[in-house]
C-alpha cells in the first residue's frame, strides 16, 4: 500500500470516529475507483461498511462485507474474511438478531488465532458477548467481555479496553448490579478519555449517571450526566445528547426541579424528531439505488431476511393488537338505565401499556383505568399479564372492597416476578384507579367506591369538582408486598359524572398555536384536562368524548404523542 492511500485510509478512520459518515462512504467512493489491488479494495470496503452500518444502512453495510468475503476467498486471505464475518456480526447486532450475529462472530474466531489476537479477534468476542447480554446468557456474556478486556490490555488497545470494559459495565447494569457497574465505568472513563473518543466518553458518563441514580446518589448522576452532555454537545454528537437530556430529565424530575426536568425532556424530544428526520432526509438513496441494480446474489439473500424480518415483527405487532383488543371490553356496550360511559382510547404505538376493564357486580358496576410501564410490545405484554391480574383479584377479592383487589394485584406482582432478577426493573409495574357503583342495600342509595394506586379519580356534581382521595404510590416491587391501600366512599346523586385516567392525556405535549407547537410544546397538564372535564361534563357521553378527542388533536397539531391515552368517562343516571 503507498503511503498516499495508507494516509487516506487515516483520514477515512477518523471521520468514521468522528462519525462524519456521509464524509467518510464519499471518501471511500473515491479510493475504490483508483484502487488496482485486491487487499486496498478490501480495506476500502471495510471502512465503507463500518460507516453504512455506524449510520443505521444495514443491507449496503452487509453488501461491502460480502463483497470482501468474495475478494478475500480468492486471495485465500482467512484473515481478511474473518473480518468481514466480524463486520456481519455488527450488523445482526444492530438488527437485533443476536443468534445470528453469535454464529458470524463464532466463525471469525474460529479462523483467527487466538495465541495472536489482533483487533477483530477482540472485536468478536465483543459482539459475541455483548449478544449473550441481550439474550439473558449473563454467564456467558461476562467471561466473553472479560476475555475481550484481558487480551485488549495485552495488547495495550486503549479504545477496546474502554469498550471492552463499558459493556461490562453495561451487563451489570442490566443485572441491577450497580455498585459493580459504577466501578466499571469509573474504570472505563481514563481509557476513553486517553484515547479522545467522544461518543465512548459520553456514552460511559451517561452510563454512570443511569447506575448512580439507581443506586440513590442523585447529586454525582447528576454530575456525569452533564459531563456527558457537553462532551455530546461539544462534538455535536446528537445520539449522545438525547440519551443525556434524558436521563437529567428524569433526574431533576425525581428533584422536584419541574422547570428543569421539563427543559431537558423538551430538548430530548426535540433531538429525537431531529434524528428521525435526518435518517429520512439522509442523501443515501442514490447509493441504495446503485446496491439494488449492482447487488450480487448472497447480498439480495441477506437484503430479503432482513425485509422477511421487518414482515414478521410487523405482523407480530399486527397479531398482538388483536390480543390487547380481544381482552378490552367493547367500547360503550354496557348499556343500562343506571349510566352511561364512553372509553376514549388511544395507545402511542399500535399495542400499549394502557388498559381499561369493566364489568357487572351483584350491586353494580364495576370500572378500571391502569397504566403500565412502557409502551409498545413491551408495555401491551405487561398490560395483558396486569388485565388478568386484575379480573383475578376482582374474583378473589370482591366481597372485600377495593383496596383488597388492589393489594390482592401487588401481591400477585411480587410472586411472580419478585424473585426472578432481570425481567421487571424495581419500578415497573402499573398506575391504577379501581371504583364501583353500587346500591346500598341498607338506603337503597347509590353510592361510589374508589380506590387509586397512584391514580385519581374526579367526580363532577354541578360543574363542582370533587377529587377523590388516592395512595400516592404505584403496584410495583417498589411498593411492599403487604402495602394497604385504602378505600373511600362518595354518595351518588342524579347528574354526577366520574372520570378516570392515564397520565397520557395530560402529559401530551402541544399548544394552542402552531408557534408554541414548533418551539416543541409545553404539557397539557392535569388541572387543564380537569377544567375541560367540567366544561363538557353535562352534554352527553358521546359528545363528551368527541370534544376530548378533538381538544387532543388540536392541541397536538403535528407533534408526536409521546404515551399512551386512556379516558373513562361514567354518567350517573339514577333510577
């Protein structure tokens, strides 16, 4: 290689490090066209598919990488193709097939020698490990990452050694195992910082403040967090930046710093939609369109499992919707004299965390709103275990009261996932509201039941609002498996109407004006959806619900709803 492509081939490093992508595949455009050697092509390839895969273009990512393995096979260079195998397992890494980005970093250390690793030796067993991580394989994560880490020092690699012992710090976090975890990434940031790699800085501070905050040391995670936000702002580095002001977003919240919380997470919201929309506007449509006419066989191949992938994850979510469905009541079809009622629902995503239950008692009716943690697949999963968890303790409890079931639902949480590490986080679990609407039988008077985990409930009598007193705490492992939960009493009169709901609604960031809604909004707010209640809650349920919908709509404008929305609204009747 002369000298004049080996200074190149730096340059070309460096803007890949300095994650200036679009720069780094234009460069490597260039070389490929005045490269004669195979060996030059391979290593040009390389770093063109580091930089496809580094900006989230898998298919062209893994057409350099098979490209390299068919110049490699007729140079007979295992070692060369040994690094197109480790380049293949990023990308399954990334697509979160990590079976199969195992197998791709099994064949690559099955052909480099391991009594004289070099850098995709080490890479390998990066991508290997941190793949166990995320398929629960902890055991084995640890002894690959720590083996990454060992011959990374040998061979005295400041950078892996600092990836190396991240990801270490990374499983650990994972396993709730946070003093371990701060250790590490104590450890890591020397090295990061040796090295000067901005993106592994950042995300190592950011790292430690999520570990500090779990382990209660709000002040130093609120330390690093900043650190790692100006080193993100500094290199305008925006993944890191997002990552940042989320994590001080939820610092300063749990400070009761609501000003601050609230400008963090406006700017998080903010990098977010910018992110979204620079991959969309990304000038990399011609390049794709050049890989589909050029593709050879074994990359179309690659090109159809992924397109087969995105086809099954989209029916899977297709197929959940129709579970979550299946297990909610249908809209409005309790009708009765006594009431009437409308659901206004609407999760962020096509399945959600938020769920409703309604049903008949032997005095009544019986009505829940809960919100669970997450949103999405993982958030509907929750949901659907928690509906069933629900209609149990109703069962088991009903002749109790409503704090029972509600205490019947916590206890039921902490035996199945109390002694099971790494499945529920310590605060996810569920925000719900429970009440019933029954007929004394000693007055004949109607009367309303509520009890709240963490979730009110509002009763309007005459446009006077009446807010029901709730526990201020959720059911999760959080709250202790013999926690009593109260329950109050509310005489009914002709006319009340009751509301429950998620935090969605108020949560939901817009405003009145698109100005306000381009600046990235401000929060709905619970006193404004309480004032809109009792503006519309003498008109119908029907139009109750129309109004709440349209009231969102306008309020949001273009902005993206950021939780899922659940509104129970009952009409009182009487007799």
């Amino acid at each position: 290689m002369d000298a004049s492509l080996s200074l190149a081939l730096a340059n070309c490093l460096k803007l890949i490090d300095d994650l200036k992508l679009n720069e780094a595949i234009s460069l490597c455009d260039e070389l490929l066209l005045s490269a004669k050697e195979r060996n030059d092509k391979i290593l040009i390839l390389n770093l063109k598919g580091e930089a496809f895969l580094y900006a989230g273009y898998y298919p062209l990512a893994s057409s350099c990488f098979f490209e390299n393995i068919k110049l490699a096979s007729e140079l007979n260079d295992s070692k060369l193709i040994a690094q197109a195998f480790v380049g293949l397992s990023y990308v399954y890494r990334f697509l979160e097939d990590y079976k199969t980005a195992i197998e791709y970093a099994q064949k690559a250390e099955d052909i480099l020698d391991s009594s004289q690793p070099e850098v995709s030796y080490i890479k390998a067993l990066l991508s290997e490990g941190i793949s166990n991580a995320r398929l629960g394989n902890f055991d084995g994560a640890d002894l690959l990452l720590n083996k990454a880490l060992r011959i990374s020092e040998i061979s005295k690699d400041d950078f892996l050694s600092a990836t190396s012992i991240k990801s270490l710090a990374d499983l650990y976090l994972h396993k709730r195992d946070y003093t371990h975890a701060i250790r590490l990434y104590e450890k890591a940031l020397p090295y990061a910082e040796k090295k000067n790699h901005f993106v592994l800085k950042t995300m190592v501070q950011v790292r430690m403040a999520e570990a500090l905050e779990q382990s209660g040391d709000i002040e130093k995670a609120l330390s690093s967090c900043a650190a790692g936000l100006e080193e993100a702002s500094k290199n305008q580095f925006a993944a890191g930046e997002k990552s940042a002001h989320q994590v001080l977003s939820r610092l300063f919240e749990r400070k009761s710093e609501t000003e601050r919380a609230f400008k963090h997470l406006k700017s998080y919201l903010h990098l977010q939609t910018s992110i979204e929309t620079s991959k969309q506007t990304h000038k990399i449509n011609k390049l794709e369109l050049a890989f589909v006419k050029e593709t050879k066989d074994k990359e179309i191949y690659l090109l159809e499992q992924i397109k087969e992938k995105h086809a099954s994850i989209t029916e899977s979510i297709a197929y959940a919707k129709g579970l979550q469905e299946a297990i909610l009541p249908m809209d409005e079809s309790l009708e009765d004299p006594v009431l009437d009622y409308f659901v206004f629902f609407k999760p962020k995503e096509k399945v959600g965390g938020d769920f409703y239950w309604i049903d008949r008692s032997d005095s009544g009716f019986l009505f829940c709103v809960a919100d669970c943690t997450g949103h999405g697949i993982p958030g509907a999963m929750l949901s659907m275990l928690s509906s069933n968890l629900v209609s149990q303790s109703f069962s088991a409890n009903k002749k109790s009261g409503l704090n029972k079931v509600l205490e019947g639902i916590n206890k039921s949480l902490h035996l199945i996932f109390g002694n099971k590490n790494n499945i529920l986080t310590a605060n996810d679990g569920m925000d719900i509201s429970v009440c019933s609407i029954e007929k004394e039988k000693n007055n004949n008077e109607w009367v309303l039941k509520f009890s709240g985990a963490n979730h009110t409930c509002i009763l309007i009598r005459d446009s006077e609002i009446i807010q029901t007193a709730y526990n201020r705490t959720g059911i999760s492992l959080l709250t202790s498996n013999d926690y009593n939960f109260t329950e109050t009493n509310y005489p009914l009169k002709k006319g009340d109407c009751i509301y429950l709901f998620s935090d969605g609604y108020p949560d939901q960031f817009g405003g009145t004006n698109a100005e306000s809604r381009n600046n990235g909004g401000k929060k709905f707010k619970y006193r404004q959806l309480i004032e809109l209640l009792q503006e519309i809650s003498k008109k119908d349920v029907g139009t109750q619900k129309q109004i709440l919908k349209r009231s969102l709509d306008d309020w949001m404008g273009d902005l993206e709803q950021v939780d899922d929305i659940c509104v129970l609204g009952i009409r009182f009747k009487g007799v």
